[in-house]
C-alpha cells in the first residue's frame, strides 16, 4: 500500500522553499522531457484534429449525456442514474445558464444492484439536482448507498477548479464498499452540472473579497448538507475542493468527522501573492495545469523520493519535507521564500490580471474550443484506455464550454503562481479547534460560545509521488496542526485529552500526480477504505 509515512530523508532539499504548483512543476519538466512529454500520448500538443474538432463543437453534446457517458465505465453499474434537469440541452439553446428544470421526466430514478450482479451489493445510485434558497441555486449530486444495513456515516467528495463530480468514477466503487458508508459527490456551485447564477463580489476591502469568493462555494456546502439531513460527515476535497473543504471547517465547525485534503491547493505563503492585487469585480483568472503527460507520471517512480519514503509507516518524510517544516516553524512564522521568484511570463500574468479564465478561451474560440482542450485532456487522461480518456474528453469539453459562472472566483482566491492571497497555512491550524455557539457557527467569543470548543478532527494530506503541488505545504500545516494540539491540551483536563481526536499526517501515493483520486485510483480507494474504517471504529468505541 502506498500511503507511505516513513522516515526517510534527503539533505538536497533541507533548504529548498515551499514551491508554486507552477514553479513546481517547472522544475520538473527542466530535467529534460522524454518523447512522450513533447508529443503526448496522441502525439503533437493539439491532439485532436481540425474536422474531428469541428464535429464535436457541432455535434454540442450535452454535459448531461457526457456525464452519463463517463459514469457508463463504474464496474457493476450497466445504466448508470443521470438527472437531465441541468445540461441535458446544448449550452447555446438557453444562453448556457445551467438553469434548473422541474419537469418529472429530467429526473432520474435511482438505480439498484443486486448481490447477483454486483458482489458488494446490494446497493442503490442516484443522480439528482439539490434545490438551494435564492435564484437559480442548486447542486449537482451523485451518490451511492449501501442497502440492507444502517447507514452511520456518510462521505462527501469535492472535485477540484472547472471538474466534475464525473472525474470521480474510479472511486465510487471502491469507496461505497465500506459497511456502514453512503458515499456523495457533488459539483460545487457555477461548476460542472450545478447551476451557474451570476458570479459577484460586492465588497472592496481585500480580505472581505476573499471571504466572499470562499462563501460562494462553502454556503452553498452547508444548506446543502442541511437539506440532507446530515450532522457530521467526512470531508473529501481534490485541489480547489481542499481549498474549500478547510474553508468549511473553519466557517462552520462541528460538522466533520474526518477531513482529507487531496493535494490542495493554497496551503504555502507567498508574498507576492498575499499582496498582489485583486481582480475587478467582474472577471475571473486562469488555471495551472498544462502539459503534465499522466502516462510518464503513472508508469514512473519519482528518482527524488529516498526508497526509505515508499515504505509504509506512520511518519513519512516527503523529500525530507517535514525537517523542512520544522525548520520553518522554528524560525518564527516567516514562511517567507528565502530567494526572489522568477518572473512568470508575461502572457500568464496578463491574462490572470485581466481575469481571463482558461475556460473563456474555449468558449471565444467555437469550433477550434474541442482542439484547444484536447491539448489538456490527451495528457491528463493519457494513462487510460482510449475509451475512457475520449469520454473524459467529451464530458471535460462539454462543462468547459459553459457559461462561466463559479470560475470567476478563483482570481480573488489565488494569485499568478498559484499561491493563495489568503493562504491556508495562516489558518489551518484552527480546523477542528474552532469555539462554537449554540447554532453551530464558529466564534472567537468564549462568552458566545459558552466555553464549547472542538475537540479536534483527524486531518489528512494526500499527495502524488509525481505531484506538482508541493508536498511541502502539508507538512508545515501538518506542524501547525500539532502545535496548536500540544498548546491547547497543555491546559487541558484529563478528560479533554482523552476525548482529543485532533491529528494530521501527510500521505503519498506512489506513481501518480496532482489527480490522484484518477492516476493511482486502486491505490487511493485501498488508501480511504483505511481511512474511512477509522472513523467507523472511533465511532464503535466511542
């Protein structure tokens, strides 16, 4: 299993500073791209051609049927359940505004399958919208619930910027073998099939406009699992999604059971981008994946990690990553790069100032829009069948050809590079130890909060062992986490350090990278039926 957590260590990068995903990245492909980095699986960087391209830009699949297409390859699911009550038209038939319809017949009734069938059933599937308050509000779920035994737990999965919840379909298997679990993903609001209201930050103070872009997702979050009728659950979020899911946790404290960030993004601090300055009102900023080929990320073994760091333990140490934290930590709360950050170019900070996203370059670009983004998808899905990887194309294009919507709050969220303006590592040191008032909301009062705090939450970090996000950024949380646990417990009573559940450890899964949920799939799956199955025990003895 390659959940690593060892010991190992590796002096070459005692001194390194906490990287950018860009910059990260960067320094991996200077080591010299093979044949296939250039040319991609398909070969060439636009894979696809100009007519075959211009076939599907006119063929306009709706995202409705790209999902359904998707969700086709889960094992043991022949028909998969899919909703038509968003994207089940072409964008352009209704100005691509991903409203919601109520019609009975755009519903989907949910799908079982039996023991005969299917040897970890039985089990039931649903597709279905979430109406929320206000216009146009709504979220786009998929779930799958075991039958014939208690429901006790329940999973919820956030995808990462401009995804859907589609991109998950090597897990929902795997994951809802857990007795006991009801497994959700959802499409988080203005992304994937959700629907997409307009966009907007009203405030012009600085942090409060970072608050608010955070809101938008997180709000929408919590009435959602109001609507459900769920208290506590475990929080999954991929990139963009651990973003948000750490934002939750912080907003809204006492409704986690588990937090597992899949390589987040916005951990590390940057000056640059703690005082770069924000977006107008009215526009969005530009993603950070490019060429990164998943065939060479999958089929290959990261030379960097010492063998000491694929073993499995309780204390890896990353690229000796966790010496590096501890270092940080010890020199004060200066997370400071300690040299100048080369200038990123020129056309990337033109457009993330002018708050272009990568996804209005598909939709201003018509028929040549598929073309464009087969440049991402025959790299990122590169490492699977060519089935599968053409219907993740089909559906990536047909969400990315949508109205924009939630995609525009990512350019008050970070900066060019990538770092944060408001960077998780100043913060996530408070996830699980928030105080909380009698209606569940956090509180820096203790008078409000009549003396009620958390009693800490487990808190994973996952990463790829090819990942362009820096691994490093999770240990330095991971050292904030435990030192905020060692200062709350030093004056804690006996019985409030054996009800305790804070902790955080960071994880590795071999031969994938930034997606690990999809590049090392069977890995990840082995990776959270573990972690879910702590959760059922803490319960158990608890």
């Amino acid at each position: 299993m390659a959940a690593t957590t060892t010991n190992g260590s590796s002096d070459d990068i005692r001194t390194r500073p906490q990287q950018s995903p860009l910059a990260s990245k960067r320094a991996q492909q200077s080591n010299g791209p093979t044949e296939k980095n250039q040319k991609g699986k398909f070969g060439g960087y636009f894979t696809l051609g100009y007519k075959e391209g211009f076939n599907q830009w006119w063929a306009n699949t709706p995202a409705a049927v790209a999902e359904h297409a998707v969700m086709s390859y889960i094992p043991y699911l022949r028909k998969p359940p899919t909703h038509m009550q968003t994207g089940s038209a072409p964008p352009s038939t209704n100005a691509s505004t991903m409203s919601v319809s109520d019609a009975l017949e755009k519903e989907a009734p949910p799908v079982r399958t039996n023991s005969t069938a299917d040897p970890f059933g039985p089990r039931q599937w649903h597709s279905q919208m979430v109406k929320l308050t206000g216009k146009n509000r709504a979220l786009n779920e998929f779930s799958v619930e075991r039958l014939e035994e208690p429901q006790d737990h329940s999973l919820v999965m956030l995808h990462g910027y401009g995804a859907g919840l589609g991109f998950f379909y090597k897990n929902f298997e795997g994951l809802s073998r857990v007795p006991g679990w009801k497994v959700y993903a959802l499409d988080l609001l203005g992304m994937g099939r959700s629907s997409r209201p307009p966009f907007r930050v009203h405030s012009k103070d600085r942090q409060q406009s970072i608050t608010e872009a955070e809101d938008w997702f997180i709000d929408a979050l919590e009435e959602w699992r109001v609507k459900k009728n769920i208290d506590r659950f475990t929080l999954l979020g991929h990139s963009l999604g651990g973003y948000m899911a750490v934002a939750y946790s912080l907003k809204y404290p006492g409704h986690l059971k588990k937090l597992i960030l899949a390589s987040p993004v916005g951990i590390p601090e940057d000056p640059y981008a703690v005082n770069a300055e924000m977006p107008d009102p009215s526009s969005s900023t530009l993603t950070n994946e490019y060429t990164q080929d998943q065939a060479a990320v999958t089929e290959q073994s990261n030379s960097k990690i010492p063998d000491a760091a694929k073993t499995t333990g309780d204390n890896n140490n990353f690229l000796n990553a966790r010496s590096k934290a501890q270092e940080s930590s010890q020199g004060g709360d200066d997370t400071t790069p300690s040299a100048p950050r080369k200038p990123l170019p020129k056309w990337l900070t033109y457009l993330w100032d002018a708050n272009i996203s990568p996804f209005s370059l598909v939709r201003w670009a018509g028929p040549l829009g598929p073309r464009f983004v087969s440049g991402w998808t025959s790299r990122r899905f590169s490492h699977l069948p060519p089935d599968e990887a053409q219907a993740l194309h089909t559906y990536a294009y047909s969400l990315f050809k949508q109205r924009g919507s939630g995609e525009y709050a990512l350019a008050y969220i970070l900066a060019p590079g990538a770092f944060a303006r408001s960077p998780l590592i100043r913060r996530i040191h408070g996830v699980g130890r928030q105080m909380i008032t009698p209606n569940g909301s956090a509180t820096s009062s203790i008078a409000e909060a009549q003396q009620r705090r958390e009693n800490g939450i487990p808190v994973v970090f996952m990463y790829g062992e090819n990942d362009w996000m820096d691994i490093a950024g999770g240990y330095a949380a991971e050292q904030k986490m435990n030192e905020e646990k060692e200062r709350i417990l030093k004056s804690a009573t006996t019985e409030e350090r054996k009800n305790d559940l804070g902790a955080a450890k960071c994880l590795i899964i071999k031969k994938a990278g930034h997606h690990v949920y999809l590049d090392g799939w069977e890995e990840f799956n082995e990776v959270m039926r573990k972690e879910m199955m702590d959760v059922s025990g803490q319960s158990r003895d608890r």
